[in-house]
C-alpha cells in the first residue's frame, strides 16, 4: 500500500495539543514528521530540544545530532544533503516520540509523552516502514517495548545496541546511540549496517497467498 500525498512535512495533518511555541518569531508550535511518506526506513528521535529543530522545522536539523548523523544518512543515500536545514529524502521519514516544543531546553514529562504517545503511534503505523531506527535510550526503550518482543536487549545498553539489528513484529529494528554521545567509529559501525541492509532484501512482509483462492503470493505487511 502507498500513501497518496506530496507533503513532505507533517503529511497526516497531526495536530497535537501543543501548548507553546518552538520560536517566537515563528509561531511554531511542533516539529512534525518529515520526509517521504512511503518510506521503508523510519527515523525516531525523542523531542525537539534534544535532537534539533526547534529553529527550522525539521527533524534532526539545528543541532549536534544532525550534524553528525545526516553525513551517514546521506553517505548510505537515504539524504540527498550531506548535512541540510531542508534534507532532501530518499526512501527515509524522520519523527519524534514528542514532537511538542518545550520551553527552557527542558525534557518532556511522562505525563507529556503519553500524551503525544497516540499521535507517533499513528503516524508510525501509517508510514509502515520496514526499518526502525529508533535513536537514543528513550526512543530505543519505547520502541523495543511496544514493537518488538526485545524489551530485554535494553540491558545492554546504548553502546552495545548501536547499529545492531533486532528483529521485531513485522519490523527490523536497528537502535542508533545517541549522536551527541558518539564516540570514534560509531559513525562507521552505523553506515556500515545501513549500507548493508540496503544491500540486502529487509523487507518485512509475510506471504498470505495460502488463504486465498488463487496460487499467487499476497505479500502484507
């Protein structure tokens, strides 16, 4: 199934009960899902004031962790910009578990993540990617717990998880460190993976074809 819509920026028309504004000057209350709608990879990062965005818009823009992630994204050719305040996308969509600004740098509540918990949750089923890519502990944690049957792997820890695959239902799940923690060679052990499940057949879809009348395969996700 595709999704039919050019938009790149908040394609569902989510609207959060954002309280206050991203930048004063811009009136901007969120920073929305972004990139290609129909995309097999997902991006998930954890709120604007720690993955960037706050001045632009946009996913993991304006900040450390987009400096030093979109380089690989770009290198892999999930990016059309080695580093970019408007990336173009290829075949990537790039979200947050709370996209509400926050006001004083701070971190969301738990009472604010579940709250916005409902609107990922929908956007992340509508994109349907094949491929999470869930960055830092938060957005680490909350999609092992709610996507896959690897809830344990948490004990790992971030450095461990980096770049690994983990299957999950009807998702390959592959956890990023946190860029602003990197450390020599995370970068290449994440471009490194992307690289070669972009080489490889990572589609996540079961054959149904065994309960239809017919002998052809129905592939679903």
């Amino acid at each position: 199934m595709q999704n039919v819509t050019d938009r790149t920026s908040n394609p569902f028309g989510m609207s959060p009960p954002c309280e206050y504004d991203c930048a004063a000057d811009g009136g901007r209350s969120a920073v929305f899902g972004y990139g290609d709608a129909n995309a097999d990879f997902h991006l998930v990062g954890d709120h604007p004031n720690a993955h960037g965005g706050v001045s632009t818009g946009v996913p993991f823009t304006d900040g450390v962790a987009g400096e030093r992630l979109q380089p690989v994204l770009n290198e892999v050719g999930l990016l059309g910009d080695a580093y970019s305040d408007e990336p173009t996308v290829s075949n990537l969509f790039s979200s947050y578990l709370h996209m509400c600004c926050l006001p004083d740098d701070r971190e969301p509540t738990d009472r604010e993540y579940a709250a916005l918990e409902p609107f990922f949750d929908a956007e992340l089923r509508a994109i349907a990617a094949h491929v999470l890519l869930p960055v830092g502990e938060r957005a680490t944690a909350h999609v092992l717990e709610e996507y896959t049957a690897r809830a344990s792997e948490l004990s790992r820890g971030m450095a461990s998880l980096h770049a690994a695959q983990l299957k999950g239902r009807g998702f390959l799940v592959v956890p990023i460190r946190d860029p602003r923690e990197w450390e020599a060679g995370d970068d290449d052990a994440l471009r490194d993976e992307l690289a070669g499940i972009l080489a490889g057949d990572y589609r996540q879809t079961v054959d149904l074809g065994r309960f239809t009348a017919t002998d052809e395969p129905y592939e679903v996700r």
